[in-house]
C-alpha cells in the first residue's frame, strides 16, 4: 500500500510541475513586463477558470492527500519511532572560572 501511495505521488508531482509551467501568466503580455495593466480590470482578464486551472487544482488536492497518506503510511511502517530515539542526550556542565 506504500509503494502505491508513494507511486501516485510521485506521478501527481511530475504533472503538477507540468501543468503549472504549461499555464500562462497573469500579466504575459508586454505591458506586464514593466508593470502595466493597460484597461484591465483590477483581477486581470481572467475569466472562469480554465481547463489548465482545474486539473492543477485537483493535482494540488491529489498531492496533500498523498501527502498525508505517506505520513500515516510511514509512521505505523516504523512504528512511530522517532529518528532520534537512539541517541544520548549530553548535558555541558558550566566552565569553572
């Protein structure tokens, strides 16, 4: 079950990546680029959103859920241990004057 979450995971982030470079920005044309907005609204010419917009939205909650997944998977798989279980504290003693 792991392996399977962490695999779906994996993929979602690859396209994740993908599908955000793939979208177009805000302000892309040339008056974005020196800070103009032209006759645009104050929101941008942004609309509905797109078909790029709502497959990165089911991606981001795909990738928290297997996020969460993975760490509910990895701590019954380790048994909730913690990584510094192991190890002594030291205690400095104050230095003599």
């Amino acid at each position: 079950m792991f392996y399977l979450v962490l695999a779906i995971h994996v993929l979602v982030c690859i396209f994740l990546v993908i599908v955000i470079l793939l979208q177009q920005g805000k302000s892309a044309d040339l008056a974005g680029a020196f800070g103009g907005q032209g006759s645009q609204t104050a929101f941008g010419p942004r609309g509905a959103a797109n078909v790029l917009t709502r497959i990165t939205t089911w991606c981001a909650v795909i990738f928290m859920l297997t996020s969460i997944g993975l760490t509910i998977l990895m701590q019954k798989r380790t048994g909730g241990h913690s990584v510094l279980e192991g190890t002594g504290t030291t205690q400095s003693t104050p230095a003599k004057k």
